[in-house]
C-alpha cells in the first residue's frame, strides 16, 4: 500500500510536468540604495521565503542595486561586508516592481526594512498551516489549551487528549521545545500559558528530517518576542467570567542598542474553572450484566501560574552570535472533587451509594536554560548554529480522599480515608548542532546531530487512614525511575529550478532507555535505531497556482508517565495509570497539496501507523470489584485517509470569512480487555467559519462558527458538538487595543460520547467552563522600527513525553 500510493504521488508529479505547456510568467525587479560609510564593496543576497539563495548582486559606488526578472512572491535580502553579514530584512512581498526605502548602515543599530501587512487570522507558509493568534478578537482572555480547543480541525476528547484532523499523539512545542506533558498534565500547563503572551500557533503535518522524529504532527506555539529598536514593550490585562473569574495578565520589555539585545518578560495567570462529568458505567460478563455506577462528577481547578523569561543577544563580532536565555514556569493548582455514585445489582436495582471528597494540590516548577551560538560561514547566508539546553522539572501532588459509603437505608457502612504524597523530578540535557550550506544555483545542503539525556524519578507513597491512624499502603506506593538517551544525525539537500523543486533527507535516531520500578525490582530496558526518510516535490504550475507532495516517517515514544504504572486515584472505582510495557508507534505520512494565488489550499493525505498508542479507559476486576483504569495500550494499527480545505472569502470590503475544513476516515485495528477491532473507524469531518467585520475609526467584531461531526475512534464513539463565539474590538492610535469576547455563546461545545467493550459500556458527558466573557486592554510602548528576530534554543525531541 505504501509503495503505490508513493507510485500514484510521484506519477500525478510526473504527468503535469510533462504535459502542461509551458507559461508565459511575468516578472518583476526589487532595486534599493544602501548608505553606508565604508569603502568596502557590498554583496547583496536575495532568497526566497524559505530561505534559498536567489541571486547575488554587488552594490555600484552609489551603493545601488537590482534585481531583476523576479517572479510573483516573499523575498530576503542579506547584505554582506568583507564576507560577514551587517544587514537582514524580513520578507519582502513582490507583486510589481518594487523600490525600497533607503538602506542606513551608518547607524550603529541596523534597522530592517518593515512592510507592513495585516497577517489574516489563518494562513498556510512552507507547509505548515498558521493561526495568528494576535488577530483573534474570541482568544481575547483565554489561554493557550483554550485556543487549541477552538482551533480549525482540533479536537480534544473527555480525558484533555488533543488530535488534528483525527490524528493524537501529537507534539506540542513552545518555540521549537517540546512540551514535558501530554494529556491532562499537558492541559494544565497550557492553561497557564495567557493568550496575550503568543504571537501564533503552527501546525506541521508532515515534518522533514530536520525536525525531531517525535509525533504524528507538530504543534508550535509561538510565543512573542519583540523585534524592535531601542527600547519597547507591551502590557495586557485581561479579566472576565464564565462561572468563575479569570485573569491573565502579562509584561514584555525589550531593548536593543549597538551588539546587544535584552529582553524580559513575565505573565501570571488566575483561573478558576470547572469539569463537571456525568457517568453510566455498565459491567458485563459473557454478555449478562453485572454491575453498574451512575456518577456524578465535579471538579473545581484553580490555576495560579507565574511564567517568566530573561536573556540576551551579543554580537561578538561580524560573523559570530552569542545568546543565553533563562526561564521559570511555575504554577499551583488546586481541585476540590465532589463525586456521588449509585451502584446497580445484577437485576439493576440500587444496590449501594457512596460519595467522595477529594482535595488535591499540585505544585509544578521548570526552570531552564539555553546558551546558543550562530557561526556566519559565507556571504551565501551559510551558517553553524550550536544550542545547549538543561530543563528540570520538579513537581509534587498531596491528594487526599474521603469515601463514605452507605446502604440502601442511608446508613454509612464504611469510610475510607487515603492519603498520597508524590514528588517527581526530571532533568533533562541536550547538545545539537546544525549546518546550513547554500549554494549557487539553487542547491543547499544541511546536516546536524543532536545528543541528548534524561532522567526521572518518581516517588509515590499512600497511607490508608481508614482506621483512625494513617499507615503506608504498599498495594499503592511505588518508585519509578526513567533513564533515556537519544543520539540522533541528519541530512538534508534540496535543489530548486524554475518551477521545481526537491528536497530529500534522511534522519537516524540511536535510542536507549531504562525503566526501574523500586517497589518490585522490575526492570525494562530497550534499545534500538531507526532511520526517518523525508522528501518534498513542489511544481509551479502557473504562476498563481502549484502542487506539492510529501512524505516522511514518523515515531512517537511512549511519554514519560505513560510508561509510570504509578496509580492516580479518583474514586474507589476510577484510577488512572501508565503501562510500562508500551512500544514506541512508527507512522509513515504522504501529502498532497493543491494552492491556488497562495490562499486557497487543498491537501490530501494519508497515513498508516503501527502499533498505535491510544488512551483507553478498560474495565478491570479488583479485589474482587469491577474498577475502570485510565491508562494506554498498544493496539495493531491505525490507518487514516483525509481532505483539507483553506477558503478564505472577501464578501465585501468590510467582510472578511475564514474558512477552513477537515474531511477524513480513520480506521482501528488491535484487541483491548477482549474486545477486537478490525478497520473499526468512520467518516468525519470538521468545520470552522471566522467572520471579520471592519466597522470604521478603529472598530471590528468577529463571528466564529466550528461544527465537529460524530466520529469513531478505536474504541471511543463521540458525539457531535460545535460553537459559537463573538468578539469586538476598538484600537487607538495603534499604540492600544481594547477587546471582548463572548466564547461559547450557546454552552455547545461539550464532549459527550460513549466507550465500548465487549464487557463494559460507559456513557460520559463533560461540561467545561467554556462559555466566558472577558475584557482585554494592551498597550504598546516603544519604537515601531523593526529588527531581525532572534533564534530559539534546541531541546526539541524530549519535553513532549514527560506526562501522561
């Protein structure tokens, strides 16, 4: 199947290549003056978007330029003195002939040219789709998890596991670095993160061998990072309701003058929400119904989060750049749970009550540090670049649970009492380095390596104070330790022609780890290398409208907990847990896609993975008692097929319509508690409208419209649900803006659905905090010259899998 549907991509390639006739492309020229005080000659480089090198041109004694038969397109200019670069734009948008403002490399800091463009709400660069969360009126307020939840083609289950068009297992990254969570912990860390503080969202479909190996796709949050002269800054405030109040809040500053670039920034967050869950669980055997539990469940979060960065940029000299940033995220929760069950006998009459009060507080703090390096080699734009990262994270969770359990007359039969302490911590070091090369006539090569180490420990310790005096419970109380070590070597080349363009790598990733349970001596160890192929085909068909074809080979490793058998406890009959027996799944994934004047966008793909990880709640018996476990199981495989849709829609010059779609068919093959499934799935799809209304002097409202169908995975069957959210904003002087949002307007967006086993059937509805009005004010302080943005650190291939 792989080999044909590689066949079908490369002949599709083929057959246009060979039978469209050739166009008539009409070209334009990018010309400009450069100042400047020296006498030394001046090489100016010209690449496109993706960075590679166009043309190179020397600047004449009046320090004139141009550059001439350029197609329709973002350019980069680098200007080069005695071999070192002094001189760095951002991209240039050329659609006629162009002359630029005069380039001053007189002054000590060198200020970029600055086209200014209002970026669209969603946009499709380098294949990768955009979320520009700043232009979102309905993020207004709202956190990082928030915007996922709400972003085109997102879905995110009962359980806080998040898929792009049907696909989980995905990497989330801050800056290019993996996130250390997945699941609920996952959850909670992007809920610290405040809305006001991210510049955008990027969703890698089918990364090249550049990038880590890890995940079935990339989520990339960017964070903002001032880009400007002197010294700037911005403050926002936020605050609203839904059931409770929120607040985010955060402050950047930013100052650049000669070789030196300083920035900080914090943000603090204040949320209170809800996740109130309704259950029916029904146990069976051989068909008969045994037992049930209709439960009722409600958890009260409240999120304190501080996340603060400092660091600087020092241009040693014309070809070297020495940077250090040092960052803290820090953020306490607390969850007040209240859960009432009634349980049903085998003839499904009330059998029994009981109720539980839990209180859990969660301490979470990760320091890191990155120290980075940037070698220029050649006028072409060739570069070294080298990252040390050490991340550590330590956490702590004091839970503690009360059950009262009574008969059918109301008499309390028995109490519970339980009590758990755990602190984790994990350190994580990481070396890489990569080189770019460029070429004349199109051809560039990269290569890099990356080494890394992590360890974790995780001490977990229960006491049973059902007796009056608390008393370890060793059938509870476990210490996992996790060792890993990753090596990892890549290569990349690409060529482009006048329509064409290639790109073929191929990446190996040495893995070694460890995984020790104290409690019982068990030790798991694993080692293997794999190798990860990646290529790209783009064609210009015409000079509005190409195609492009991709393929790469994918892992996702079992995330640090997910391996903890630790055992969470939320009730006497609900646990969740990590399976250390979990094998890394291995996905191969093939796109197609179709643009047209580079704003229309259709892509097909199709993926086939291998023992494919997925989050189960399976019913298990328990010292004699039927129990539900939360945990993660390999199943035989996953296949997807699917269609994309970028269509924006300019109705009229006031109104603005986003659209975006997702079409797909996911099917399931593997067996869990018993219950085999084969090519198990269903077809789907999502929907997302964005309506933006300019209303004069500064006003604008926006209408946001997502619908999600019923969808089948593997053993989970959920229901429809959608929503709408409104927003407007007014902007003053272009130094503030003051925005509102109304999200969920109609309280639809909630997960229902159902799991189904051969003896076990649970109904599940969640109701979230989601519908909330907030109120937003920022204000910008500082210059408006615009300046190079600076890099981001290398931890890249491990964060991800720390939670479960």
């Amino acid at each position: 199947m792989i080999r044909l549907f590689s066949c079908i991509f490369i002949g599709i390639l083929i057959f246009f290549s060979t039978l469209l006739p050739a166009q008539d492309i009409q070209r334009f020229s990018l010309s400009g003056t450069i100042k400047s005080d020296g006498t030394q000659s001046l090489v100016i480089s010209l690449f496109d978007a993706e960075n590679t090198l166009i043309k190179t041109e020397t600047a004449d004694r009046q320090g004139q330029f141009r550059f001439s038969a350029l197609k329709v397109g973002r350019y980069q200019l680098k200007v080069y003195r005695n071999g070192s670069e002094v001189y760095h734009s951002e991209n240039i948008p050329v659609t006629e002939n162009k002359m630029l403002p005069v380039i001053d490399l007189t002054v000590k800091s060198i200020e970029e040219v600055t086209i200014t463009k209002t970026r669209t709400f969603i946009e499709r660069q380098e294949g990768k789709m955009i979320l520009n969360v700043e232009n979102s009126i309905s993020a207004t307020g709202s956190s990082a998890f928030e915007i996922l939840e709400k972003a085109p083609g997102v879905s995110v289950d009962n359980n806080d596991n998040i898929s792009l068009h049907g696909k989980g297992n995905l990497l989330v990254q801050i800056d290019g670095k993996n996130t250390p969570m997945t699941g609920s912990d996952l959850a909670g860390y992007l809920r610290g993160i405040p809305s006001a503080s991210i510049d955008k969202i990027e969703f890698v479909t089918n990364p090249s061998s550049k990038y880590d190996a890890e995940g079935s796709s990339i989520i990339n949050i960017r964070l903002k990072k001032e880009q400007k002269k002197g010294t700037n800054g911005t403050v926002s405030i936020s605050a609203g309701t839904g059931k409770y109040i929120k607040t985010n809040n955060t402050v950047s500053i930013n100052h650049r003058s000669g070789k030196v670039n300083a920035f900080a920034n914090y943000g603090f967050v204040d949320r209170i929400f809800y996740n109130h869950l309704l259950l029916n669980r029904n146990f069976y055997k051989n068909s008969q119904f045994k037992k049930a539990f209709i439960q009722d469940n409600f958890l009260k979060f409240g999120i304190t989060g501080h996340m603060a960065r400092i660091g600087m940029d020092y241009d040693l000299n014309n070809k070297n750049i020495l940077g250090f940033s040092v960052g803290l995220v820090a953020n306490n929760v607390k969850i007040d749970g209240n859960t009432s069950s009634l349980t049903l006998g085998s003839n499904q009459l009330p059998e029994s009550t009981f109720g539980t009060i839990s209180k859990t507080r969660n301490h979470f703090a990760n320091p890191s540090l990155n120290l980075n390096h940037k070698y220029s080699l050649d006028s072409l734009g060739s570069e070294l670049t080298t990252d040390f990262d050490y991340i550590n994270y330590s956490n702590g969770s004091l839970q503690n649970f009360e059950t009262r359990n009574y008969n059918l007359s109301g008499s309390l039969d028995r109490l519970d009492i339980l009590k758990g302490d755990m602190k984790g911590k994990l350190n994580i070091f990481s070396l890489k380095s990569d080189l770019t090369k460029n070429f004349k006539y199109g051809w560039k090569l990269e290569s890099g390596i990356k080494i890394s180490f992590v360890k974790s420990d995780n001490d977990l310790k229960f006491f049973d104070g059902s007796s009056g005096v608390f008393v370890s419970d060793p059938t509870k109380t476990n210490h996992f330790i996790y060792e890993e070590n990753i090596n990892a070597v890549y290569g990349n080349a690409s060529k482009k022609w006048e329509r064409l363009k290639m790109i073929a790598g191929l990446r190996m990733e040495n893995t070694n780890i460890k995984g020790m349970q104290l409690a019982n001596n068990q030790i798991n160890k694993r080692n293997y290398t794999q190798v990860f192929p990646s290529a790209v085909l783009a064609y210009n068909i015409t000079d509005k409208s190409s195609m492009e074809i991709s393929l790469s080979r994918r892992i996702t490793r079992p995330s640090y907990n997910q391996l903890n058998p630790f055992r969470f406890y939320f009730d006497p009959t609900t646990s969740k847990a990590g399976n250390p027996d979990l094998i890394p799944e291995t996905m191969m994934n093939y796109e197609l896609t179709y643009s047209l004047n580079n704003k229309y966008f259709a892509t097909l793909n199709y993926s086939r993975t291998s023992d494919h990880i997925i989050n189960v709640v399976k019913p298990v018996v328990e010292n004699g008692q039927n129990i539900a476990i939360q945990t993660f199981e390999n199943i035989s495989s996953a296949s997807h097929y699917g269609l994309s849709l970028i269509v924006p829609v300019k109705v009229m010059r006031w109104w603005d319509i986003s659209n975006t779609a997702s079409f797909y068919y996911a099917s399931f093959t593997g067996n869990v508690s018993g219950s085999q499934i084969t090519n198990q799935g269903n077809f789907t799809f999502s929907i997302n409208s964005i309506h933006n209304f300019k209303l004069g002097n500064g006003f604008t409202a926006e209408v946001t419209g997502n619908y999600h169908a019923r969808e089948i995975q593997a053993y989970v069957y959920a229901r429809p649900y959608g929503f709408l959210s409104i927003g407007a904003q007014k902007k003053f002087n272009n130094k503030s803006v003051l925005k509102f949002s109304f999200a969920d307007v109609f309280f639809t967006s909630n997960p229902r659905g159902q799991f189904a086993y051969n003896d076990y059937l649970e109904n599940f509805t969640v109701k979230r905090d989601s519908r909330v009005v907030m109120l937003s004010y920022t204000y910008n302080f500082g210059s408006s010259k615009n300046l190079q943005l600076r890099k981001t650190g290398g931890a890249d291939d491990l964060k991800e899998r720390i939670g479960s």
